[in-house]
C-alpha cells in the first residue's frame, strides 16, 4: 500500500494490557514494513475514566517495548472543535438529526419493541422534525440508511456484511454536547489519513456504523484488519485471573521487552514454525495475512521460555543495564562492586528473568554477606582452615586474576592434599556468596576480584573456629 497510515488507539483508562500491545505491535510492524506512518492517538473523551497516570502507564510501556510513533500522541479531548464541525456538516447535509426523545420515551419504546418481540431499535420519532425545538435538551443522532447492506473485506477475517435494518440510528452527540466514540473514531481515522485500522475484533460491530458515517462525511474508507482476541488456558477471555494481563508488571516480574514482543508477536501470526524472531526479522517477515482467525490462548510457560533465550543470548552489557534496576530494588549499589556484565556473564546460563537473576548476583554487591546457617555448619568446619589459609596464599601470589590462573592455584592444592574439587569448592563458595550454590566458583572468584574474594574468605577462618 503506497503512504500507508496506521494508528494505534488506546483508551487511557488503565495500564496497557497484553491484548493492547499485541495491537500496537501489529501497527507498528506494519508501518515500518511498509516504510509508513505510526500514529498514536490517545482517546480520552470519556473524561471520568481517563487519566493522566494511565497515558503515562502507556506511553512508558510502549516505550519499553520499542514501539515508536511518527506522528502524536494527538489526544482527542483537543480536538473538540474538530468535532462539532463535522456534527454541524452532518446535520445541515441532513445526514445527522436532533432527537428530543426523553430518556423515559425510549425505555418505553425499547420495552414496547421488547413485548412485541422486535429488536429494540431507536424508531426514528425524531427524523422527520422539521425544525429544531428550542430549550428542549437534545441528542444528534446519525441518519443510517435504512435498507441495504454494508460490507467490507477484512485484511484478516475476509468479507463481512450486516444489514442495515439491523442498525440503529447511532447518536453522535450526547445531550451534554459532547461526541460518542463512534463519531469521534471516524472524525479522527478521516482527517489523520489513517488507511488501515488494525485493531481488535471487538471493534467489529462498530466497522459498519464507522462505514456509514465514513461515507456521510464525504471521506475515504480505510481497509480494516480485525485481530482475534486474546484467551486465557480455560478459553475465556483473558483477564487478571490468569496472571498479571499489564504489560508493565511483566517488565516488574523481570522479562526482556525482546522477550514480551516475540511472544506477543505469535499470539496469532505465525511463519512457518519458527518461534524466535527479533524486531528486524518481524519488519521483514510480518504481515496481516498470516495472522490467524480465530483467538490466540495467552501461555505464560513460553513467555518463560522465550525470556530464558532471550537472557541465555543477550548482549551482557544491555543485560547489565537492565539487571541495574532489580538490584537496586534490593537496596545494593550496582557501581559499587563488579562490572555488571561481567556479573552477567556468570548468571545469563542459570536464570529464567531478571528477578532471578537479580538474586543470583546479589552476593557479589552485598557489603555483609548473609550466611546460610546449615551450609556453614556443614562445609566451613575446623579441618577446612588449612586449605583456606592456603588458599588465600596462592591467591595473593598471583600475579594475572583470571580463570585459570585461579584453577591453578586450586589445582595445586587439592594435588597436595589429594582431594577432589568440591572438598574444597563448597566451603569456598559458602564463604564468597553465603551459601552453596552459586556459578562455577573459578568465575566467582575471578569476577568478585581480588580484594573482596581475599577479605571473604579472611572473614570465614573464625566461622570454622580458627
Ligand atoms: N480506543 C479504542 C480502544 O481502546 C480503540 C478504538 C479503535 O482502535 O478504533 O479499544
């Protein structure tokens, strides 16, 4: 498509959901594919459930994700002008009409069609006013045309049609003035040249009534690409019952925003059966008419999965980066002790998110080491002060800190006293890190350093009663 506009429309009326940012994923994959335009438009008109707090929560979760814009936010709540122009061109084309039926008069009309057994229906009292009533309180609604068929072909579902009967006289401004998201939709998609709408399929049976109103306006129709919803394992729609459904609370719970885009990416689409992809290939590879009709099921397991590749194989530096933050959450300082990736590299084998990473590294910050009672008892006992001391005197003599050097000086020792690794591994380890698991302790030792690895195994001669 030449000029390709898309927008991803979020309502800021809580924390951008998995369901969300699946869509504005879509958006944006396309948009780059297509060398396009990303709008993002905050749709706040319903001012008591917007707020603030929730367009940030958005925006910093679109952010996380790498999902860019080229145009916005526009916020509708500015647009208001915009709006009752297009009301007032609708109403004096005679596309649009105020309608003075009380709130009353419809309940009895919609209990009236109920009893009759008719689809309750606005029944057009209105239509025919020929002039408008003066102080009496009013709402516009748009004339839909009564017979026919509207259709369109979705980019994902293939044609769809409803019949116009079935379709009410749709009100385009409520009695306090303002417009309804239907109207506001459309005023916003026409004049953003938005030409594809790639959203969720709960929008479908607004399509339509969008459709009408598009050609009321006088405005070109964009294609439409309806994406299935998404599911939770018991196939209901998914909701906090199945875990957290924030896309932030999973950056909290330690995923990769790589991770997250993956796995959101194939809640849906799919090319052939590879499963990693990263955000390049997902520009390349893209497109709507991969994506599947029918529901995607949310399975926390392979967002899991997918977190553990991304951390097995991402750049130690970025992971650093990232690791910063979870442990300064466990009050240590992460300047003040081994470069992070080099922390990194020790852990990326051995953990699944960022929260377990973040614990796996926390010995090596920590200013007081907190021992594990039972390890201490078991491994630092009264015979293991002779290797340690010896130990600590290999160590000191070395001139190069690194791996092997430091499996020399180990070596050695156990040749002397013809042990085997863990006799003297296990103590070692509970006097670096606490207790008895931890990265091979070569790489421990190599990455806590020379000053550090020496005071710490100093401070343990006394636990084993020296
Ligand atoms: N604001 C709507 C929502 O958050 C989206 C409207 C649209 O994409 O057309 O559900």
């Amino acid at each position: 498509m030449e000029n390709l506009r898309v927008r991803f429309a979020p309502s800021p009326t809580g924390y951008l959901h998995i369901g969300g940012a699946r869509t504005a994923l879509f958006n944006y994959l396309v948009a780059r594919k297509e060398k396009g335009t990303f709008v993002l438009r905050i749709e706040d008109t319903d001012v008591a459930r917007s707020t603030q707090e929730s367009v940030d929560a958005i925006l910093q979760a679109m952010e996380w994700l790498g999902l860019s814009y080229d145009e916005g936010p526009y916020y509708q709540s500015q647009r208001t002008e915009l709006y009752r122009e297009k009301i007032e061109q609708l109403l004096v084309s005679g596309r649009a009409y105020r309608c003075y039926c009380t709130a009353e008069e419809l309940e009895e009309k919609r209990q009236k069609a109920q009893a009759e057994g008719r689809k309750p229906k606005y029944d057009g009292t209105c239509r025919t006013l020929a002039a408008a009533v003066a102080d009496k309180p009013f709402v516009v609604r748009f004339l839909a045309p009564e017979e026919g068929e509207t259709t369109f072909v979705d980019r994902i579902k293939g044609p769809i049609t409803f019949r116009n009967e079935e379709l009410d006289d749709l009100i385009i401004q409520r009695s306090d003035g303002t417009p309804t998201y239907n109207f506001v939709v459309v005023v916003d998609d026409a004049t953003m040249g938005i030409n594809l709408v790639i959203r969720g399929d709960d929008h479908i049976n607004n399509t339509p009534r969008q459709i009408q109103l598009y050609q009321a306006l006088g405005c070109a129709i964009p294609q439409f690409a309806h994406v299935p919803m998404i599911l939770g394992a018991d196939k209901t729609r998914l909701s906090k019952r199945h875990g957290a459904t924030s896309v932030m609370a999973y950056k909290d719970l330690g995923y990769l925003p790589e991770a997250m885009v993956n796995y959101l990416v194939r809640l849906g689409w799919s090319h052939g059966d590879q499963e990693i992809f990263s955000m390049e290939e997902l520009i390349e590879k893209f497109s709507l008419e991969n994506v599947g009709k029918s529901a995607g099921v949310f399975n926390p397991g392979k967002l899991l999965w997918l977190n553990e590749h991304y951390i097995k194989t991402g750049d130690p530096v970025r992971l650093g980066q990232c690791l910063a933050e979870f442990l300064q959450q466990k009050g240590l300082d992460p300047m003040d002790g081994p470069p992070l990736p080099d922390v990194v590299r020790t852990l990326q084998d051995r953990a699944k998110t960022l929260v377990e990473m973040a614990e796996g590294a926390a010995f090596y910050y920590k200013k007081e080491l907190e021992f594990d009672g039972k390890a201490v008892a078991k491994f630092l006992t009264q015979d293991k002060i002779v290797l340690l001391k010896e130990l600590i005197s290999g160590l000191e003599e070395l001139d190069l800190w690194n791996v092997e050097t430091i499996g020399g000086v180990f070596n050695k020792i156990l040749a002397d006293h013809e042990l085997k690794l863990p006799a003297i591994a296990q103590p070692v380890r509970v006097a670096l890190t606490g207790g008895t698991t931890s990265p091979s302790i070569f790489d421990v030792i190599a990455v806590l350093g020379r000053e550090t690895t020496l005071k710490r195994l100093d401070d343990v001669l006394p636990l084993c009663g020296a």
